[in-house]
C-alpha cells in the first residue's frame, strides 16, 4: 500500500497509459480520481477498479476547457477532502510538419499536451500545498527530447512539458510540491493494439530498436509514476524519468549496424 491515504487525480485515464495507472495507485491503496471526456471508457475504468476492491471516482473533463479543469479539482476536493497527487496525462495531437499542420489542429494539440498541464497545475497547486505538499507527474515523451518526422505539434508540446515540469519544481518545492516528467517510449495500448491488428509485421521491426527487445505497456509507466506519486521520492523533484526500454540510449549509427546483421550473433 505505497499510496495508502492519498488522493490522486489522474487525467486521460479511460484508457491506456493513465488507466493502467489509475489501476495501479488505486490498487497501491489511493483514491482515484479518473478525469476524461470519454464518458464510456472512464466510468469502465472506475467499475474495474471497484470490482478489484479500489476506490475511484470518475469526472467528465475536457481538459481543453479552464472551467472543467476547476471541477474536476472541485471534485477530488468534495468527494475526497483533499488532493495530494496530479497526473497530467491527456492527449491528443495531431500530425504534420509546420507547413501542412493546419493551425486549429495545432491549437489543440497544445491545449490538450501543454494549456492542460499550466491549468491543471494551477488549480491543484493551492489543494496540494494545503494537504502539506504533493507530487504533480506529466507524462512527456522521448519525443521531447529527440525529434520524429511530421510531428511538429507532438515533439514541441512534449519538450515544452519537461521544461515545465522543471520549473514548476523550482517554484513550488519551497512548498512542498514536487514536479517531474515521465518520458515514455513505444508504450502499447488499446491504440496500439488497433494498430497491430493493421500492421502485423510492425511490432517485430519496431522492437530492434529496444535493447529489451520488446514494446512497453501501460504498466511499465504506471510504475514509474507509482515511485513519484509516492513518498520514496520525496528528494525527486525536476526529473524527466525515461522509460524507455532503452530506446534513446543507444546511437543511430550503430543502430544502423544492427539492423544491417553487421554484428549478427554478437547483439541478439
Ligand atoms: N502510448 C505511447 O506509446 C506513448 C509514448 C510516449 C508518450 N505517451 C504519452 O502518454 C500519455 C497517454 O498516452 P496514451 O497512449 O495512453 O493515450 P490514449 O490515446 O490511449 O489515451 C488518451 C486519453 O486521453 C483522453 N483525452 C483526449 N482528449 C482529452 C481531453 N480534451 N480532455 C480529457 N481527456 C482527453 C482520451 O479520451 C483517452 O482516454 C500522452 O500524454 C502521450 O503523449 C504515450
């Protein structure tokens, strides 16, 4: 029970990476607020919680709108009484370069990556610091850090996150608020999983470029967010966590060699 007494809120988590989550700290003893626009998917999430002996609530955000994101704190306060751990994890992008990107997609992949994580902070912030402090945990990407082809909106709003994430940990640590970033790789979810029912033959090229050699899943990250959400890491503040799989470790130019079967017999 590494969450016991906590109250967290956690956003996008009808599904994938932030329902594994939910399932997680819910199951590690916290009461779990699942805050999404899927008015379906999120209050399934909850019933699965329930029914392995959890505590969750669900609440219709859309966490584009400032308001929705003030009741959905509202919420966790009124049906909990308090607020200790904010999990920014909705998303939404959509793809193309700058040139092709037309400007109101573009918009929304901001709002719904990066607006979302400003307000959400904002409104949970003063919540946290009256519960004595708290963990906020927004899930970036390696795309924050690397670049990918026609994903002008994604790689920006995934770097301006972990920057965020450190400055928020530099305000508010005097506070007792810490802030981190999780930065995960090929992480399969219910969307993965469509797209490997198209594309078969994907799963086994993507997973050369894993050191592991295998996709991650959602509960790889939930992980991950368990150790911030919980009172171990209570020195962790600033951090962009890569979960990987080991990805990002390892240079492209050797990649080129493996997957060439340069080395055959020696890096499998
Ligand atoms: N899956 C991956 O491979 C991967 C890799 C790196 C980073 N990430 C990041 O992890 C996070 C979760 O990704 P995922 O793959 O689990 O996504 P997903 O598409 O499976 O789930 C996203 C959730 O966000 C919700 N959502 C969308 N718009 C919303 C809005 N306006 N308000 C509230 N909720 C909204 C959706 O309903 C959905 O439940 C994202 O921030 C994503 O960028 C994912």
């Amino acid at each position: 029970m590494r969450l016991a007494d906590k109250v967290a809120i956690i956003t996008g988590s009808a599904q994938g990476i932030g329902k594994g989550t939910a399932k997680l700290f819910a199951q590690e003893g916290a009461k779990v607020v699942v805050a999404d626009i899927d008015a379906t998917r999120g209050p399934e999430t909850v019933e699965e919680i329930r029914a392995a002996g959890g505590e969750a609530a669900f609440v219709h955000t859309d966490v584009e709108q400032e308001d929705a994101i003030k009741e959905m704190v509202r919420f966790a306060i009124d049906r909990y009484g308090k607020l200790n751990v904010l999990m920014n994890n909705a998303y939404w992008n959509k793809g193309g370069t700058v040139v092709d990107l037309e400007r109101a997609d573009w918009d929304k992949s901001v709002n719904v990556m990066v607006r979302a994580v400003y307000l959400g902070s904002k409104h949970a912030i003063p919540h946290l610091i009256q519960a004595g402090g708290g963990s906020i945990i927004n899930t970036a990407s390696v795309h924050g850090y690397l670049a990918a082809a026609r994903s002008a909106a994604y790689e920006a709003s995934k770097a301006a996150v972990i920057n965020l994430s450190r400055e928020i940990a530099v305000d508010f640590g005097p506070q007792g608020i810490r802030c981190n970033a999780i930065c995960p790789g090929w992480i399969i979810t219910e969307r993965g999983e469509e797209m490997l029912k198209r594309h078969p033959e994907a799963y086994d090229r993507n997973i050369q470029f894993y050191p592991v050699r295998r996709g991650g899943r959602p509960i790889d990250i939930a992980y991950g967010a368990l150790f911030l959400a919980s009172d171990e890491s209570t020195f962790v503040t600033g951090h962009a966590l890569v979960i990987d799989g080991g990805l990002t470790c390892w240079l492209q130019d050797s990649l080129g060699y493996h997957l060439e079967g340069y080395f055959k017999g020696q890096t499998q």
